[in-house]
C-alpha cells in the first residue's frame, strides 16, 4: 500500500483529502505545515505528498526544496493543492519539483485523474 | 416530468438521432434538459416538454433532442489510444500518401477535449513535415459554440490534462483558461447529424468516434457505422471506442477499437 501525506494546514481538507485517498486504496498520513511535514518525510519517506501552498510555519514551495536535500527525498512524488489558479505559479510548482498541480476546490474525480497522470494509481 | 414528457424525448432523440434514451431515467432526463428548459425561460422542464410537444418547433425539438447526446468531458481520456494514433498510425498513413494533407475528423467531438487532445498530442509529437487538417463535428449546436470558443473551466482543465499540459498550451480566461490560439485554429467545425446522408461529407484518413455507439439504436448504429465507414479514405482508420466490434470491417489484433476496410470491401469500392 503506498503512503500518502497531506499537507495542509486546514483540517477540513485533510480530512476530505484522506477520505478520498483510503477508497483510492492509500495509506494517509498528515502534517499541517512544511516543518512538520519534513519531519514526517525524515521518519517515513511518503510515496506520494499533496502539497498545500500556502501554510504557516514553512509553505509548500520551500518545503518542496528542502525535501529534495533529503536522502530519498527525490524519489517523492509531489501534487501541489492549492487555491492558487495563476498559470504562471503553476509553472512555478512545476519548475520546483512538483509532478502535478491540484486547483482546490478538488473532487474525487479529479484528484484519482491527476493521481494517475503523477503515476501512482 | 410526466412518463409522458419522458416517453416523448426518447421518441424524439430517437427519431431525429437515433439516440438510445430510456424514458425511466428521469433524473439523466432532468439533469440534461433542466438548462435548456432555463435557456428557454421555462419554469420547469415539464413546461419545457409541453412546449415541445404543442408548438411543433424544430428549434425547440432539436434543443431537446442535442442536450440528450452524449457528452464527453475529459482531455486525454484515452491517452494509449491517442499516443498510437500520433505515433504510429499517422506516420504510417503519411508514408503511404503522396503529398497533400492527412485529414482527421473527430465525429462526435462533444465540448472538443478530445478533439484538442489530439491537437496537443500533435503539436507535441506529430510526424515532422506532414500536413495535418483536423475536422470536428458534433450534433450539438451549444457544445460546438464552446469548444471552438476553446474555453474550459476549473474543473474541466482538471479531468484528464496534466499541469504541464495546461501551463503549455494554455492562456488564463475570464472564466477559465482558453487554449492557444495556435491549437484553436488547427480544428475545422461542423454540426454534423450522424445519421444523415453524408456522402458528401468527404473522405478521412482517421476517424475517431467514441463514446457514442453505445448510445445508439441498433438500426442508427448500423447507418453511423456505414456512414463513416463510407467516408474513409482508402487504407483510412476507423477509431471506436476499445469494446467495439463492428462487421465488415477489419479490427486491429494489436490495437483495441482501431478499425480498417476489410479487403473485400475496398475491392468493392
């Protein structure tokens, strides 16, 4: 079973988030900023991480970077979820790292398509 | 809706499209035809219906008949498909041509994400110097308008698309995000009725028909599939949905839902 963690710092889409991603058959875990979410990936590297832009504490992009440093952390696949929808800070996600980008709101269609485009469902 | 509001769309679709509508769906029923029945400034879809059936209006009629046609909704839907077509069905074909252009044609494009699929895939990855022309017909007025408008919501740009694809090929909208202009012009549209007399319509290299022969009755499946087979250029492709098995016509062992003229029917012709 693959590791998903969301990162987000509202629990309500974490909660959505997880929901969706059990009946698509992932292992969920979840960190509500960056710092925590690196914490987590140091102790369990994840599978898959959908990735929240902005959050207190350390936001998606620079924890996107910071996981890249880390022993296995290039092997993460990485879906920015964010409520920003502006082309050019999609193509930013991307140039960062990121495989795929999510605009929120988000449903369990669209979350299994873009899933399958990062290439893991 | 009354069974009677019901049983007059299925007759309806079913005679002008031959369109398979089963009266007891109502809630596909309400779901489809409660816009139209807005559009048309009803107070419900039962008025809606009432006047379609008092007034005798083709445009009222075919209002009713083209939101009942199957709509399809997502880019790429089958990436494997597409990725054949572009690289190795269309190398293929533009070997064995002479010169002139290849002409595709999307039968029943809905809102264009498919028919623009195959635009992106080609702009990606086409056959180098070979000329291309695209045609896409749908029978659907109101999804023809938007898909040659290229402008698709949120949601739509997320089902199917990959980020990288729409940072790639699109431009931000007022209410969405609006494919390149480039892409836009690479497609040629049409309402085209399926069912009808189309000898006129030209031949085709490739034609991609999905998601609608399920959705035919048998008789109107029949003439669709004659009609387009009839429309393909010798040595042309037929492309259906993955399942399909239609007679008279060769199935590609390797490609599921990739179509060709038998011999004896070319011989035929």
């Amino acid at each position: 079973m693959k590791l998903c963690l969301v990162v987000d710092d509202s629990r309500v889409v974490r909660k959505v988030a997880r929901r969706i991603l059990e009946d698509l058959g992932f292992e969920v875990a979840e960190a509500g900023d960056g710092a925590e979410a690196l914490a987590w990936a140091r102790t369990a590297m994840p599978d898959v991480i959908l990735l929240d832009w902005n959050m207190p504490v350390m936001n998606g992009l620079e924890f996107l970077r910071r996981l890249r440093q880390e022993p296995g952390g290039d092997l993460a696949r990485v879906l920015f979820c964010s409520v920003e929808n502006d082309l050019d800070r999609i193509r930013e996600a991307l140039d960062g790292g990121a495989c795929e980008y999510i605009m929120k709101p988000f449903d369990g269609d669209i979350l299994a398509s873009k899933l399958t485009l990062a290439g893991v469902l | 809706m009354t069974p009677q509001d019901r049983e007059l769309v299925a007759r309806l679709c079913a005679e002008r499209a031959g369109l398979r509508v089963e009266a007891d769906r109502t809630y596909l029923l309400e779901n489809r035809l409660g816009p139209v029945a807005r559009r048309e400034g009803f107070a419900s879809v039962h008025d809606f219906v009432c006047a379609v059936r008092d007034r005798d209006e083709e445009r009222l009629i075919w209002a009713a008949v083209e939101a009942m046609s199957p709509a399809e909704t997502a880019f790429f839907r089958e990436p494997q498909a597409l990725g054949c077509i572009v690289a190795e069905v269309l190398p293929e074909l533009a070997r064995r041509r002479d010169g002139g252009p290849l002409r595709l044609w999307a039968a029943a494009c809905g809102a264009g994400q498919e028919v623009y699929s195959l635009a992106m895939a080609l702009a990606e990855a086409g056959p180098p110097g070979v000329a291309i022309e695209i045609f896409a017909s749908d029978l659907c007025e109101r999804r023809l308008e938007k898909a040659q408008a290229g402008i698709y919501s949120q949601f739509e740009v997320q089902r199917g698309l990959s980020a990288h694809r729409l940072v790639e090929h699109f431009e931000a909208a007022d209410e969405g995000f609006a494919l390149s202009p480039r892409l836009r012009q690479m497609v040629r549209w049409r309402r085209v009725n399926l069912i009808e007399d189309l000898s006129r319509i030209g031949k085709f290299d490739l034609i991609l028909c999905r998601n609608l022969m399920g959705r035919l009755l048998d008789e109107a499946r029949g003439r669709v599939l004659a009609n387009l087979e009839e429309a393909l250029a010798p040595g042309g492709w037929l492309v259906l949905d993955a399942e399909e098995v239609v007679p008279g016509l060769t199935a590609d062992s390797g490609r599921p839902g990739f179509f060709r003229r038998s011999a004896a029917a070319r011989a035929a012709a």
